[in-house]
C-alpha cells in the first residue's frame, strides 16, 4: 500500500498538555518524586486518570520504592516490584496474576524516564579498565604500610586472601548449596530493615532489571551463618583494632559481607566515624572511584545538623553518577580509579570519599577499624559540635564568609590556578549569596572563586589542623550526641577508659583522642582543683580519665570518688547535688539501715570559673551560694526549707522543665563555668555490669533479695513536707507554660497539694512523650512510640484513689521515694567465701581476677551498696 507524502507529514499530537492537565508544566522528575508519596492504592487509582499518569503509575522504580518502604522483614521477589508490592497488600491471587498486555501509548517521550530506563537495562562489559591510578606494588611490609599509605593514600593489595578458604568457597553458586536457607540483611536506601533467604536473593539477582539493584551488605553474617567467619582472616596489616576493647554488644559494627548484581554498588560516602577500611573481593569485579578527604564528589551534597552534628549525603546512585556525572569532568578533575579483581584487597584511608560499583555479580568481606594512626580522627569526628564534622567531609566549603576571611589572612593560595569547569563546578554545589548579600554577579564570581582556590590547595587532612575547627564552647557532657555517630556517648567513654587501662604504652595517644573526644584535659584540670581544695591526692596516671558509666565526669580514686555534675545543665547539676544531700541528711537523722549500703559523703562543693581562674565553695546542700544567686538561679520559694535545691524543689524545676526549650548556652541555666561536685568513700568490689555474666543463680537470687531489702528501707523513710505554699507555686510555676497545657492549668484540682504537683507533671509530660521516646533512639521500638498515647491514661487523676475525711481530700496511696536509676553500674558487689563457718558468706579481702581467687577457686559475689541518689524523688 502506497503511503501518501500528506500522511508522512503527520505529526503525533504532544499528549503531555490533556493528559496532565495543570501539572505538565512540572518536570518528570519531580512528579516522580511527587508520585512516590502515594500509597499502592492511589497509585492504582490515578493510573486510571489519564494516559500520561498510565505511564507514570507502571514505573517500576515507584513499585520498586513502594515495595521497600512497605516491607520490614523478609522480602520475597515476586518477578516485578509492582506484582511483589500487590502480594504485600494481601489481594486476591486473581487480581494480582491479572494478564492483561500493558497498554502502549504514542505522543509522549520524558528524556528523564529514558535515562532511568537504559540505566535499568544497561550493561557494564565496558566499564572495566586495566589502568587505574591506585598504587599496587608488588609486596609490602608493615612498616612500608605504616610509612606511605595508613591515613595516607589508598592502595592495591594481592596474595593477602591465597589461602582463605573463601578464595574458593564464596561463589554464587557454593553459597546457595551451603547457605540458601540463611537469612541475611539486605541494604537499600529505606527506613525499614529488608531482609532475604539467600536463594530469594539469588533469584531476585536473576531475574531483576533495577537501575539501583538490591545488595546484601549484613554486619550481622556471622551470626546468621558463623562458618563464613571461619573462611577468612583478618589480613595481620590491618588486624589492630581499638574498638577491640569493647564487648561485642558495646562496639559498632565494623565487618559486613557484601554480595550484589551488576548495576548494584555503594554510591558516594565517607566510612562511618572516619575509620579506614579494608575490602577483599572473592567472586566478580568491581570498579572504584575515590577522592581525598574534603574533595565532594560532583553531585554530592552534605548536609551537618547544627544542633547535633549529624551527617547525611545525598548523593545519586553509584550506576547513575558513572553514566551523568562522570563524562562531565575534565582529566584533573576525576576521582582516583581502579578496577578490582577476584583475590585483591584494597585499603581505604579514614574519610577518603569512595564509591563501588559492581561489573558483575560480586562477593566480597569488607572490615573496618581504628589503630593508632586514625584514633584521632574517629576521636575527634565524635566531638560535640558540627562545624568540624563539616570540614572533614567537605573540607573548607563547611565554612561561612567569615570564617574563610579568617582562614585566608593565615594560609597561602594560589588564586590564578583555576580554569573554568572547576569554577562551573563549584558554583553547582556552593550557596550563591541572595541580592542583599552580593549587588552584582562579579561579587557572586570572586567569592565563588576564593572558597574553589581554599577548597583546593589548602586542606591538609592533619589532626591539629582539623582540631581548630571545634567548639570549644561545647562539652562531651551537656551537648547533644548526633544520632549518626558509630556508637553512644556511654559506650564511647566506656571505649577510651578501657583503652586507657589496657593499653598504657599508648596513653599519650590515648589521652590526646579523649581530650578530643570529651574534653577530657578540661575535666582533669577540675579534679585537681578539688583535691588541691580539700588536700585529696592527685590522681595518678590510671586515675587521669573519667570511668565510662554514668552521664557525668566521674573518678575513681584509691580511696575516694569525685562526681562533678554536668549532665543537663547547670540547674539541673545543682539540683541533683542538692537532692542527693538532702536525701543523704534524711538517711542521717532516722539513722536508716539503708546508710550503710550507700557510700559516705566525705566533701562537697561548687566549683567555678571566676575571672580566668578556678575558685571553689564549700557547699553542704543548706542555704543559697552567693556564686549562684549571683547567676539569678534561685529556688522555688519554700518556708521553713533547709535544703533550698532539695526534693521538693526539684519536682518544681522538672514540672518548669517538661516541654521548654532546652536553655542556649548563655543563660544561667546552661552556664558552662559552674559545676557541683561530690566526694564520696570509694566502694570495694566491682559493679554489677562487670559481672553480670559471672554470677551464679544463688548470687543473682541474693542480689536480688539485696536490692529488694534496700528498696523497702527507701521507700519507709520520712519525706519532706511540701507545705501549703506548693499549690500557688505550681500556678506560678504553670504561668511559664507558654500555653502548653493552658486547658489543665485552668481547671483547680481538689487534691493534696503533693499529689497535684505529681498529676500536674505527668500531665504535661505526656503532650511530647512520642518526641522524647523519639530520641532514645532503638531501644524503644517505632511501633511502641506510635501506640505510646493508647497506654497512658487519658487522666491521670484516675490512678488515685481519693476520698473526703473530715472535709479533707485525702490519697490513699502515699508517696515514697523513689531511686529511678537503679542500673546495673549502680549496684557494687563485694567477693566473699561461698560458705562461712557459721553458713553466713563471708567477705574476702583479696583481690579477684574474673571471680576467681589467687588459688583458681571460684568465688561467690554479693551485693554491698547501691551508687548515685542524684536522680532521687518523690513519687508515686
């Protein structure tokens, strides 16, 4: 049939304008982005809408990311994201096998969904190279290793795995006979945690066609399957590991598996807490891409809280920046590259930025560690603070205008030694100041120009260099701990104290990474101001770190403990001292039992800078300091009080407390040169937490029975009158509520006035309890904080039991006191002979080395005192 020349010049009509309506003026990309807010259900519904949206709604990258946000647990691959999205929304079989063609429409083209197309379907053949750049010298000793390359440079190791058993063993197809019914975590860019049966995965690597493919990269594999762990070694250049020390719940994870389908990879990123790394691939290859610490990659941008130094890079995947990004670079400007092959072992210095992509389906083990030449920089990346966090990642472009006119008027540049893609380059990725800040585009260019010439030749990747960066003004103590650091605040401090006792030939160095870490040489300066003050002797050198427990800086002496106490801030430090005072008075003055299991009180005080120098206060918990009526910090109003920041003052402070805004750090509150502190008779034996794996059952039973005897003494002491002056105090306390609980404050509360102090708190503790589980971070599970408000009571009046005598309202259920940190570095426990003569253990006065005696005999452990009555108070 003859085609007429009228019908060849007929164009297909742009569906874009009526299938879209008001949003064809939006790019792809972003109703894409828009797109995958949506639940399965409306994708289904607005696939129904037009042509255009067809199109859009049967993407499987959307199902693809559908399907990941759903899923938390196991994953079975169902052929296409979209079929195993529909099998999790639990539809009928028949709607979810529906056999229907995909219908083809003509008139609409999107560059965007192309590209994301090919790059689902491309293949790697090409990319791999035999020149790269990363050195590869033919044998290296350990001292050659220490010299050129740790910290330094990374570098191409063979014949570190020849004898592995994985040389041979970890290959696809060996790892499904052995282990296709082992579980293992899957990693992909979703908040939930994905898990496959190696067999699903090997099929899901069969038959997916995903740009961004899934890969498993579990930290956990030697739990799931604890053979692979005996098919490898730690290479002997790498095997010093600080974190070591740690126990295996304590420490981060530090050693993954890696197994994933061409296309899959690691898109760019910096190790965790700075630490280096070592990667030994066993089946495929891979091709690296690598840049030196504060070099970002082109399309790389990184964000740092201000607040709690938290770091997150959003970066595109490691198949889409080699295909976008990688062409647009010149020669001088791309990343240091190599292809690795099966049985070599690349090094990765701390905070080098490197990205991995897999050319075909790979297997690989992967560790990494701390040894001496990067301890400072993990140390230090674990500092309060955000700024230097930035400048370790992106090096100078974390710094503002000032902050670079300052940096320029001590460092040397080269201003001419720049061409026009570098400056094109930075201007993508540099905050171009707004019309108030720059009156012409020539202003716009020379800062543009100065930040590339400082980013570029003036960034040593030295610690003293980098230490200038921190906020001296933040303390380890009271600043917030960034969610991304590797491990927590206690953990950290548990870290460094096991280092300082168990590898003393490295306490300078030691000593430096905790100065660094938590200002450790602020804090020993403060000792020795209190043992100067009350002629104590000065800490040697075992004695110079803070121990790891607790929230405050705590040192153990050889015969006494000083606490100084930071945690919270300055009003709440006073009010924990204050506390524990008064309560230690209480045990005094009715001569409780329980003061025999608590430590002596021998001194206490408050320590302040005053005029560049340390002066120090007597202070005994009675009357008002002058240091801190002079900072207005005055208690709540109480006649007849004798300890003016005791319990009852306290409950006022934690109900002022309870939903305000943390106190900046110029306030009284948040004062930084104020600190209490407390000296105590130092307890023999060792805490519970030291040997909670030890104790026999009998001990633990007896331990048990202890802390149940103690808590009946506690809770039989007299408390402390609130008086009648407490109900105007809380109105008057409630006055500052800015309006958080406006409607509980106006209704009068017909109870004594204790109970309506406690009711009153929980009240207004509970508006932002989800806020607060929020922060603890995992041990309280998401699904537990979403339900949280359906296990309180919506009154909390109703947990009374009230009733009228003699025209009194009266609460049948009395307060008590209330130790609320009863933990396990709280409780001290003293060795004793199983069986005295008279069947009564007895105490032993020698030493023990992991609950044995000097004769190898097992030794019995039993419970002596109970520590740290700074979180006391009276409740319910």
């Amino acid at each position: 049939m003859e085609i007429s020349h009228e019908s060849q010049n007929l164009q297909l009509k742009d569906r874009r304008l009526d299938a879209l309506g008001n949003l064809s003026g939006l790019p792809d990309e972003l109703i894409c982005a828009m797109l995958d807010y949506l639940t399965p259900p409306d994708i289904a519904r607005l696939a129904c809408v037009s042509s255009v949206m067809y199109i859009f709604c049967n993407e499987e990258p959307l199902w693809m990311s559908l399907c990941l946000k759903k899923v938390n647990g196991p994953l079975q691959y169902k052929g296409s994201w979209k079929k195993t999205t529909l099998h999790l929304e639990t539809l009928p079989s028949e709607c979810i096998e529906y056999k229907r063609k995909p219908l083809q429409f003509d008139g609409f083209s999107s560059f965007f969904l192309y590209k994301r197309l090919y790059r689902c379907h491309t293949t790697l053949d090409g990319f791999a190279f035999d020149k790269g750049n990363v050195e590869r010298p033919n044998e290296l000793s350990m001292e050659q290793f220490d010299q050129e390359y740790d910290v330094e440079k990374p570098v191409l190791l063979t014949g570190l795995a020849e004898c592995w058993p994985a040389r041979n063993n970890w290959t696809i197809d060996k790892l499904l006979l052995k282990y296709g019914d082992t579980t293992f975590k899957i990693s992909q860019r979703t908040p939930g945690k994905v898990s496959m049966k190696f067999k699903d995965y090997v099929s899901y690597m069969k038959e997916q066609h995903d740009e961004d493919p899934l890969y498993i990269f579990d930290e956990k594999f030697g739990e799931s399957a604890p053979g692979l762990l005996e098919d490898y070694s730690v290479p002997q250049m790498f095997q010093e590991d600080f974190f070591d020390v740690l126990d295996r719940d304590s420490r981060p994870p530090f050693r993954w598996l890696i197994i994933g389908p061409e296309r899959s990879g690691a898109s760019w990123h910096v190790d965790p807490a700075l630490t280096s790394a070592w990667n030994t691939l066993l089946c495929g290859r891979k091709r690296w891409a690598l840049y030196p610490p504060g070099r970002v990659p082109l399309g790389v941008t990184v964000h740092v809280n201000d607040e709690d130094g938290d770091v997150n890079i959003d970066t595109p995947s490691s198949l889409q920046w080699w295909l976008d990004y990688y062409p647009l670079l010149a020669d001088e400007d791309k990343p240091i590259e190599c292809t690795q092959l099966p049985g070599v072992t690349i090094f990765v210095p701390s905070g080098w930025w490197h990205c991995v992509l897999n050319l075909e389906a790979t297997v690989a083990v992967t560790q990494n560690f701390v040894n001496p030449r990067n301890f400072e920089f993990v140390c230090l990346d674990m500092a309060p603070g955000y700024q230097h966090k930035g400048v370790c990642r992106v090096g100078l472009l974390a710094l503002d205008e000032s902050c670079l006119e300052n940096m320029e008027k001590n460092m040397s540049c080269d201003r001419d030694n720049f061409n026009y893609s570098d400056l094109t380059r930075k201007e993508k990725r540099v905050k171009i100041p707004s019309s108030q800040e720059s009156e012409n585009h020539e202003g716009i260019a020379n800062g543009v120009s100065k930040r590339y010439n400082l980013w570029k030749h003036c960034f040593p990747y030295d610690i003293s260099y980098l230490a200038m960066f921190l906020d001296r003004e933040k303390d380890h103590y009271t600043s917030p701990w960034s969610s991304g650091n590797c491990i927590g605040p206690r953990e950290m401090r548990e870290w460094l104290f096991k280092l300082w006792v168990r590898k003393p030939g490295m306490r300078e160095l030691i000593w430096k990474g905790a100065c660094l870490a938590m200002n450790a040489d602020k804090w020993l300066e403060c000792l020795v101001k209190i043992c100067s003050f009350h002629s104590l002797p000065f800490p040697n050198d075992d004695e110079k770190l803070p121990v790891g427990t607790g929230s405050n800086p705590v040192y153990v002496m050889d015969e006494y403990v000083v606490k100084i106490f930071v945690e919270k801030g300055l009003e709440s430090s006073i009010h924990g001292l204050g506390t524990e005072l008064e309560f230690y008075n209480t045990l005094c003055e009715v001569n409780s039992p329980l003061k025999n299991h608590i430590p002596t009180v021998l001194a206490s005080g408050i320590l302040h800078l005053e005029n560049g120098s340390y002066k120090i206060d007597f202070w005994d918990g009675k009357e008002v300091p002058d240091v801190l009526a002079k900072c207005n910090l005055i208690p709540e109003k109480r006649e007849g009080g004798v300890f003016p920041f005791g319990v009852r003052s306290k409950k006022l402070f934690e109900y002022r407390k309870v939903g305000s805004p943390e106190p900046g750090p110029g306030s009284s509150a948040g004062s930084s040169c104020i600190w209490p502190y407390l000296i105590t008779k130092r307890c023999k034996g060792k805490i519970f937490a030291q040997l909670r794996d030890e104790l026999s059952l009998e001990d633990t039973l007896n331990l048990a029975s202890f802390l149940g005897e103690q808590l009946q003494n506690l809770h039989s002491l007299p408390y402390p009158s609130f008086g009648n002056s407490t109900v105007s105090d809380v109105e008057q306390v409630c006055s500052f509520a800015n309006g958080m609980d406006i409607d509980f404050v106006s209704r009068k509360l017909d109870i004594p006035a204790e109970w309506e102090l406690v009711v009153r708190t929980l009240s207004r503790k509970k508006k932002d309890v989800y806020s607060r589980l929020k922060k603890w971070g995992d041990p309280v599970p998401e699904k537990l904080m979403e339900k949280v408000d359906a296990y309180l009571p919506d009154d909390f009046l109703k947990l009374l039991s009230v009733s009228e005598e003699n025209g009194m309202k009266r609460v049948f259920k009395p307060l008590s006191w209330i130790h609320s940190d009863i933990m396990d570095d709280n409780v001290y426990m003293e060795t004793c002979r199983p069986f005295g003569t008279n069947g009564i253990a007895a105490v032993m006065d020698n030493g023990s080395v992991n609950g044995h005696g000097n004769d190898g005999e097992a030794k019995s452990w039993r419970a002596n005192y109970i520590l740290d009555f700074s979180n006391i108070s009276i409740d319910s």
